[in-house]
C-alpha cells in the first residue's frame, strides 16, 4: 500500500502544471515576466522559439513573443487595458525545457490611477473615421513627430537623451521616430552604432544579437513613453547605400522584427518597417512587404504599421494593403519641399481608397545644410494639417543624426562627406520646433480632427474647417512690404464669425472683430471677408462660428 501510495502521488506531482510568477500592474502599462531556462541552448536567439498565451478575464487571448535576455533568461512584456485578472501559459519550441515550457501564472490588472495619455486613453488606434488617429476611447491623438534617427547611439548620452526629451515634451512633441536597428547614412556594424551596451548585433546578417543593447534602448524608450511621447520604432533601412534587405536578408528581417515585437510591441509604439523602402512594399508586393505581413501576423496588439517611402499607396484593384497608415515623403530643399507638386503627394495618397490617415514622414530638416528655417517650417507644417494631414513629423539638423563636437554621426553617401557639422544641441534650439507646438496648440483648441480641406474658401492660401462651425486659413509669407490680405470666400451668411489673425511664429492674435450675419438663412449671397495683415508675413486667419 505505501508503495502504491507513493507512486500515485509521484503521478500526480508530474502532471501539475509549473508554476510562474504572479505579478501586478495597471490597465494598458507594461509588465515583464522572467523565465530561466533549464537547459543549456547553444543558440538561443535562433533555435529557440517562446511563445506566452494570455488569456485575459473576458476569455480573449493573445499569443505574445518572449524575448532571449541573455544567458538563461528569457523575459516576456504584457500589456491590457482589461481589469481583472489574466492568466498565462508558456509554450516553448524546446518542450523538454522545464523552464520555458508548460509555466502557467497569472497578472492582476488594476484601474490605471496615473496621468499619462498614453496610458489614461489607451493605446493609439485610427479614428473611425479613418481619417486621423485616436486613443482607445476616440479621444483624438494629435500626431506631431520630432524625428530622432539615430538617438539610441551612445553619442546621444543618456542625460542629452533626457534633456531633448524634456525639451520636446514641453514643446507639444507626441510621437518620436527612432531606428532600433541599421542606420541610415552608415555602413553595417559601423560603430557608431553602438550604445552603451555595444553593437545591437555581432554579425552583418544579424544572426548573433546583443541583448545588453537592447537593454540599454529600452531605457530610452520608457523614458519616452513616461514622457507621453510614442515612440514610432523603424525597424531597418532600405535604401542603396545601406540595403538592409540586401544584407539581412527576409529571414533575418523577420528574426531582427519578432525581437523588437517581444521587446517593446507591449508599450504604446507605432511601427515603421523600414526607411526608404520601395513604395510597392505598400500595397503588399516584393520581399519587405513578405517582412511587414509577419511582423503583423505576430504582434498581437496591432500596434499600427507604416513605411517610410517616398509615395502613398496605389490604390489598384487586388492591391494588399499591409500598412495601417500612409507615410508620404516631401523634399530636403526647401524651395521644393513648398510647391504644389510636393504638396501633391500628400493630396494624392489622401484621395486614394481604402481611406486612412496619411502625413509626411520626412521633409525638409530645419537647418539641415543652413537652410529650411522657421518660415519653412511653418508653411510646410500648416500646408499639410489644412490638407487633410492626420499629423506632421517635423526634423531638425543635429538631432536626427545625434551630431556632437567633433562627429556629425554620419558619413553621407558622397565619399563620407557630411551634410553638416550641427550639434543636437544646436537642432534643440532651432525655432521652427517651437512654432509648430503653437500651430497644434491653436488647432488643439477646435475640433481639429473634423477637419476637411476646403481650398476653395482662399485661392493663393491653405483652408480647411468645418462648413458653419469653423474656419482655418494659412496666407504664406510674400515679399516685404505686402500688406495685403486674402479673399475669404463663401462665408454662410446666416452665420456671426469672428475673425482674429494668428501669428504663427509667436502666438499672438489680433483681432478683427464679427461679420454679422447678413440673413437668417443660407439662401442669401455668401459673405467675403478681405482685410490687410497686421504685417507683412505668414499668417493664420481663423473664422469660428459665435452667438450674438
């Protein structure tokens, strides 16, 4: 009997599942679960697949990525806006690993108690409107994105990552796009690309990774997200002088993305596939769009997924469209990067079917070989938020190459010559950054994501609003000495606007007190407004609708 005993709870002991850690944390913030394996893997970032099923208190589950760690640490990140308590269930490539195999456990979500947006509204999703994004509950996102390259590289220190960090917030930033992974402007294993914890991989074909790099890049990028700014992960680059698809290859893509995926797919990221890649990849054709499909098929937040290229979508019967949202290019010269057949790409993939929020992703940087300051940034900013723009992303020379005293962070693709020799610091201070906080700031104060274009209502200008309730027109900077205003057109006579200028470079307002409504009924001729600028620049003339 005692034997029979003794072997019927050695059974039993057997079959009871293994158990992990039972952690805590708040609705839509990350928590990481460790795992060690029990085995000795000679290559674990390649061979070993691990896999964790949660299953949330309204049955829905996700499978998520883990992540080798190092050594025999594997580690997994979740994230929820469910209340309630989540379970879990390892499930391993190497069944026979008692450590990474068969561990169950659980998570206890609480009511998020903290003011981050972030976090507060929810993940960041696309309108319903297909227009624009907005956080889990619709409130409105408002996209305005500082471009930072290069900033996970040790040239960027951790204390200047956090003063640009600060700088930005306070001026209005949102979202941060940053490569984790090859750069752009360098060659492979360059080491500039290292940061404090090394190179990200030992190998050109990125066979062999460097978890202490990631280590060091997930320091960054909770700091940004504590911060409230999103950061938008560009995963690779594409173009000829650093093809990463060329030297990485489909697989090793794909292997380089289901590590960033398990690293930081359960923060409030977006995802950019790569930089300049061809505009095809868009709507699903050749070997990056084979990459973008997985990288979908494996994130289990749908966290929302660009490229970055020069054109928009096609828009052709059968096209696949891998991308959540369309990321257009403008020009790095500024006399281009503000004519209208630059201004045509944003307007061209904006028309294109299926709808979906469309914004440059790159254009002319502030600065960037001396030229393309605040007046420029201005207009291509306003030109493209009164074109139906779900946001902006604004670049400064300096910042997005990490550019310090003595190296530029780059090479160039002209014999190794830099474009110039502009510290972020400098960059930091460059006026257009803070001009373009005040534009979202005044756009802020309407409800900016109704807009539609209407450049109708101001020939020669950039208008948008809402018929009746709302008007914005962007009057760019002439020649001196002009103090002509523009032709508004079409006011609804049955309508009390009141007109103020908007000065933006500074904030200011003047001014210009109510068009009375001139009838009862939209049957009368429409009002026209015309009335000189306060001074010969750039300016924002705004029309809202009032009672009186």
């Amino acid at each position: 009997m005692k034997h029979t005993t003794l072997l019927c709870i050695t059974v039993i002991a057997c079959a009871a599942p293994r158990v992990g850690a039972a952690q805590d944390t708040e609705a839509n913030v990350m928590v990481e679960i460790p795992f060690q394996a029990k085995k000795a893997h000679a290559d674990p970032f390649q061979n070993v697949i691990l896999d964790v099923v949660f299953t949330d208190p309204k049955g829905t589950r996700k499978n998520v990525p883990a992540f080798w760690a190092g050594g025999d640490q594997w580690k997994v990140r979740y994230a929820s806006p469910v209340v309630g308590t989540h379970r879990y269930r390892t499930q391993c490539s190497d069944a026979n690993d008692a450590g990474l195999h068969g561990i169950e456990g659980r998570i206890e979500i609480k009511p998020y108690t903290g003011k981050n947006l972030l976090y507060h509204h929810g993940p960041v999703r696309v309108a319903k409107d297909y227009r624009h994004f907005a956080y889990a509950d619709g409130t409105p996102f408002f996209w305005l994105a500082d471009t930072w390259w290069k900033c996970l590289c040790k040239r960027m220190t951790w204390e200047g990552f956090q003063e640009l960090t600060a700088d930005r917030k306070a001026k209005g930033f949102t979202v941060v796009q940053i490569v984790c992974g090859p750069y752009p402007d360098e060659s492979f294993l360059e080491k500039r690309l290292e940061n404090e914890g090394g190179m990200p991989y030992e190998t050109r074909d990125f066979t062999v990774v460097n978890p202490k790099y990631f280590d060091y890049a997930d320091r960054r990028i909770q700091h940004l997200i504590d911060a409230g700014i999103s950061p938008a992960i560009v995963g690779a680059w594409g173009r000829s002088d650093c093809d990463s698809m060329k030297a990485i290859g489909v697989e090793g893509l794909k292997r380089h993305w289901r590590y960033l995926v398990a690293r930081y797919g359960a923060y409030p990221v977006f995802w950019i596939l790569a930089g300049e890649i061809p505009d095809k990849t868009k709507w699903g054709e050749g070997p990056w769009a084979e990459v973008a499909k997985y990288l979908r098929s494996i994130d289990p937040y749908h966290r929302l997924l660009t490229c970055h290229t020069g054109h928009g979508r096609r828009g052709a019967d059968g096209d696949v469209n891998v991308i959540d949202y369309d990321m257009v290019g403008g020009n790095h010269d500024e006399r281009v990067a503000v004519e209208a057949k630059t201004l045509a790409i944003l307007t061209t993939a904006y028309a294109k079917d299926p709808p979906m929020p469309v914004l440059v992703g790159e254009t002319c940087y502030e600065g960037h070989m001396q030229q393309g300051f605040g007046d420029v940034q201005r207009r291509i900013f306003w030109m493209n938020m009164l074109s139906g723009a779900a946001g902006h992303t604004y670049g400064a020379a300096g910042i997005w190459h990490a550019g310090v005293e003595g190296d530029p962070g780059h090479s160039g693709a002209w014999g190794g010559q830099a474009y110039d020799w502009t510290t972020w610091k400098e960059g930091m201070k460059y006026p257009g950054a803070t001009q373009l906080g005040i534009g979202k700031k005044l756009l802020e104060q309407y409800p900016w994501s109704r807009f539609e274009p209407h450049p109708e209502w101001a020939p020669g200008c950039l208008a948008a609003g809402i018929p009746g309730e709302v008007r914005f027109v962007y009057l760019p900077r002439r020649n001196i000495y002009n103090w002509s205003g523009p032709e508004v057109k079409g006011l609804d006579p049955d309508v009390n606007w009141r007109v103020y200028y908007f000065d933006p470079a500074t904030g200011r307002t003047f001014d210009q007190g109510v068009i009375k409504a001139k009838a009862k009924d939209k049957a009368s001729p429409a009002v026209t407004f015309k009335k000189n600028v306060p001074s010969p620049q750039d300016w924002v003339m705004v029309f809202e609708r009032v009672t009186q």
